[in-house]
C-alpha cells in the first residue's frame, strides 16, 4: 500500500518579498514580514509569488529536491543551498533538525 504525507499540517502565511520566487523555494525571514530565498538555515517554502508578496509554507509535508548525499530517514538538520535545493548539514552545523520521512534518488519529503 502507498502512503501520501500531502497535507498533513500545512499551515501557511503571506509575507513581502521583493524577488520572484518559484514554487518549492526554501525561504528565511529577512525584515519584519519579510522573506526571501534561503542560503542556509529556512523557515518555510515559497508556494507561489505574486505582485511583491509570497505565500509561505510554515508547517506540514514538503517534498523538495536535495543536494549532495541523500539525506536518511529520520531527524536531520537541513539547510538551503545557493540553488534552491535541501542539503543534509555537516554534524553540528546550526539549522533546524527537520523529520525526513522518505527520500529517493532526487527528492527528499519532511515535515517543516
């Protein structure tokens, strides 16, 4: 049987931002209300972008490209890379633990 984690616990808000964003982009708060796209630690995905305002996933089930070596199942610590993609950080590195609960040759899926 086939599991599907997709919309458990999705929690979104609306914050400002000056850049285009495209869909599936980790994003950091940058200013009050603000966000942009993350190199590092991520506080949400970017769902969509419109008019200097981006709509934020803050909480649920993400399925987002990786870099680097597949991150295993189980708590890690993500962060962003400079291309938009997840990466599994170096042992002691600061970011948030983040629970991986599937990974394939590509993409790994996590709840934020």
């Amino acid at each position: 049987m086939e599991t599907a984690m997709n919309g458990y616990a999705e929690n979104t808000a609306t914050f400002r931002c000056e850049t285009k964003l495209l869909p599936g982009t980790p994003v950091m708060v940058t200013d009050s209300g603000t966000v942009s796209a993350a190199g590092g630690t991520f506080c949400g995905v970017a769902l969509s972008w419109r008019d200097g305002f981006a709509a934020v996933q803050l909480a649920g089930y993400v399925s987002l490209p990786y870099s680097g070596t597949k991150p295993a199942v189980g708590y890690q610590v993500l962060t962003a890379d400079a291309d938009g993609k997840v990466k599994a950080a170096a042992s002691g590195s600061a970011g948030l633990q983040r629970l991986v609960v599937d990974a394939d040759s590509t993409n790994i899926g996590f709840i934020l």
